[in-house]
C-alpha cells in the first residue's frame, strides 16, 4: 500500500482512497471544503512522488509548474511527500551590495546572496530584517544574467521596513531572506503569445524580471510593458527601458502618467485603463502579467478579462499592505 | 439517464460557461457590486462550483451552503431583481453556448428553486 508523508508523519493511503481522505482519517486537518477539485482550498505542494494528472487540473500553469496538486482529487501513483503550499522558508543570508536611489520614495537595492539561490524572475523573497520585520519585495533580477537579487523598495507612509530600508540599511550590511515564492512568472510554452505587462509604481520590479526572462528564453512574440505612475517623475525606469526597446524589436515601452511635466514628451497623459481599452481592445490570446497595490490589480484583472483575455492567461502579483499600515 | 451535466459536456462546458456568465455578470451594473468583494481567482472558482451543481455534476453544495453563503450579500441589499438578473444571464449564457432548449428549461428550473435559499427567506 501507498503512503503520503506530511509535516514528517507517514499515513497510508488506501487503495481508491485520496491524499485528503487519507489525512481526514487519520485526523489531519488540513484546509478543505468542496472536495471535487473546484475551490483549491486544499490546495499542497509535492516534495516528492510523482504527481498524478489528474490531481492538477484546473490549477494555474504557473501552480503546476510550481509543484502544486490538490489532495482531494489524487490517488497517488507511487509514495509521496507533501507539505503546505508556499513554503519556501529556508531562511538565507545576504549582503547588501548596492543601494540606488531613483527618486525620492523610490530606490533599488541589490543584495549578494551566500548560498546559490535559485527562483523564477517575477517571484518575490521576503525580507527579515534584525528586528524581525518580515516583507515581501518582488525580484527583478534575473538568476542567469545577474550576480545579485535586485529589488525596488518603495518608502511608504507608515512603513516599517521601508522605512528601515531608508534610513538605517547600508553597503555592505547584511539582511537576511526566504524565499522564492509566488506565480508571476513567465512560462515558456507561451512563447508564441503576444505578452502585456501592466504595472504601477514598484509594480514595475517583477515585470522587468519577467521581461529579460522572456527574451533570454528566445519569445518570439510581441512583448508590451505598460508603467503607470500618479506622476511622470514616477516613471524611475523611462531611461533604460527605452534603451532596451532600442535593442529588441519585439519590445514595446508605455510608460503612462496621469500627470505629465512638460519635459516628459515621451510619457503619455492617460490612465491605464484608458490607454489598456484603446490600444489593446482585444486581448483573447494574450498573456497578462498585472503588479502593484491590490486594488489596482483587482481592477485592471478585471478590466482584461472583460476585453477577452482568457482566465488562464491573466496572472498577477497583489502587493497588498499590512494591515496596520491601512 | 444521463445527467445534463454528462450530455452538454462536463467540465469543459462548465469551464466555457463560466467565461461567458461572468463576463455578463461583471459588464451589469445592476448586480456587479455583488460579484466585487473578492478576488477573481476565488471568484470564478466558486461560479464554477455553482455551475457544476446546477448542471447536476459533482458538487458539494447545498442549501444551506447558499444560504449562508449570499447572507452577507442580503445584509447589502440583494434583492429579486439581482436574482433575476443572474437567471437572465445565465440563460442567454446557455443559449451562446447553443444549449438544447429542453435542458436550458431544466437548467433554469433548478436555478429558480433557489431563489428563497440566496435571498434568505
């Protein structure tokens, strides 16, 4: 008989038997409500075993890729070890080797991680910083072109870490991270789809991630990068990303403000949403990467699906705020 | 018999039909504020689930499930004019889908049946 590891305890898995039902009957509670494959609360990610078909559908690519299933509906093929999902919490040591301020609020930190550290450019790490403080920054970087993790901190109002990051981080210091997590990344079976990347503010970090990702791994389709900030002066990337649509002619730039200085000819006045409806009006076979604050997010998600993008195809990145600083 | 879900198509047609119904149902004023609270992601798996019960797949919903599910929305101000737009979406849903008419009846026969379970009543 068949057994699942979880959270080091071994449960036998009885012929016919899901993983969720073998972890009920052994009085495991882990999340779980429709049973059927549908709601994805029970949703764990798979150490080892090989991972039944069946027991990933309907997840996202990116979830697939990442190793997820859904207990309730696997009947495993051969032992396996399962934990919760997310969990990369592997605590590392880092150091910081450069802190570049781009505005006032707004600067780019790179960190030198000990150990090889392997992730998705998209994903996100979080920071622990010697207080204990623990936020989640976006990578920018990219693990085969460079040495470093590169993160945008925005300072906010009330924010603890971005303020410590400001203030008190300097070179040569050292931070420690866990990580990767999340599911903004690119995927390479879609390299043949035209790409939309919409960000706002540091929503922007992840995207530029995805984009050199997407080009050292040969997409040939179009790739278009929309930033929107409340004022141009926000645009902190305009420079090098018009440099970059300079040397790849499948790369487009949209940088978006919904105020404009007079000597920022080259950033639209227009709000995304405007510019997404009039120039992307149909998006059925794109793929759409959206970041920055959640109500953002949630708005443009929805704004696409409803200009035809497929379900499937729309990812984002909620940078969502911690409740005390709400 | 086979159950209408087998005969339109199982999942694939569930998963054709959530795409069109929540389109609809996101683009209508009237009922949209409804549908806004959480994130897409939760929100279309949970119009699958929805839909899946309704077509007679497996689902685990039940009565009690919507009615402790839309208490909530009632305390907001759902009302039978929000019912109604939703059955009227998800007919014109089933007929893009090319439904055979017989089935879009039993379909919107049971969704009817659930009128007092989501309004609370």
């Amino acid at each position: 008989m068949l057994t699942v590891e979880y959270e080091n305890k071994k449960y036998l898995v009885h012929e016919n038997e899901s993983i969720l039902d073998s972890l009920l009957r052994n009085n495991i509670m882990i999340p779980y409500s429709c049973q059927v494959g549908i709601c994805h609360s029970c949703l764990m990610h798979v150490v080892e075993g090989k991972i039944p078909s069946e027991s990933q559908k309907g997840l996202p690519k990116t979830y697939q890729e990442e190793k997820n299933f859904l207990p309730c509906i696997c009947k495993p093929l051969e032992n396996m070890k399962i934990e919760r999902p997310l969990t990369n919490s592997k605590i590392l040591n880092t150091s910081v080797i450069s802190i570049e301020k781009k505005l006032d609020d707004i600067l780019i930190l790179k960190l030198k991680c000990d150990e090889s550290f392997k992730y998705k450019p998209g994903q996100f790490i979080n920071l622990i910083n010697n207080q204990n403080l623990s936020r989640s920054y976006s990578l920018a970087s990219h693990p085969d072109l460079n040495s470093y993790l590169e993160l945008h901190i925005k300072r906010c109002p009330k924010g603890k870490m971005s303020h410590w990051i400001f203030e008190e981080l300097k070179v040569e210091d050292n931070i420690k991270i866990s990580g990767p997590n999340g599911y903004c990344f690119y995927m390479e079976n879609s390299n043949h789809k035209p790409i939309l990347l919409v960000g706002v503010g540091t929503g922007l970090s992840p995207l530029v991630g995805i984009l050199q990702d997407a080009f050292t791994k040969k997409h040939n389709s179009a790739i278009h990068l929309i930033h929107g900030s409340l004022h141009s002066s926000g645009i902190y990337l305009k420079n090098e990303l018009y440099e970059f649509e300079k040397l790849n002619k499948n790369f487009k730039f949209h940088p978006c403000a919904l105020n404009v200085d007079q000597n920022d000819s080259d950033i639209y006045l227009t709000s995304i949403q405007t510019y997404i409806e009039n120039n992307f009006p149909v998006l059925s076979d794109w793929e759409v990467f959206i970041c920055g604050n959640e109500e953002f997010v949630r708005e443009i998600e929805q704004q696409v699906f409803l200009q035809g993008a497929i379900f499937e195809n729309i990812h984002s990145d909620a940078f969502i705020k911690k409740k005390s600083q709400m | 018999m086979e159950s209408i879900y087998n005969q339109i198509g199982g999942e694939s047609a569930v998963d054709a039909a959530v795409t069109i119904f929540y389109r609809k149902i996101l683009k209508d004023k009237r009922i949209n504020r409804y549908f806004n609270d959480i994130d897409m992601k939760t929100q279309i798996a949970k119009q699958k689930n929805f839909l899946t019960m309704l077509f007679g797949g497996p689902s685990h919903y039940d009565g009690k499930d919507l009615r402790s599910g839309h208490q909530h929305l009632v305390k907001r101000g759902l009302n039978d004019k929000h019912f109604d737009a939703v059955i009227e979406h998800l007919t014109t849903t089933l007929t893009e889908l090319k439904v055979p008419e017989k089935i879009i009846f039993q379909i919107i026969e049971t969704a009817s049946a659930a009128r007092n379970d989501v309004l609370g009543r």
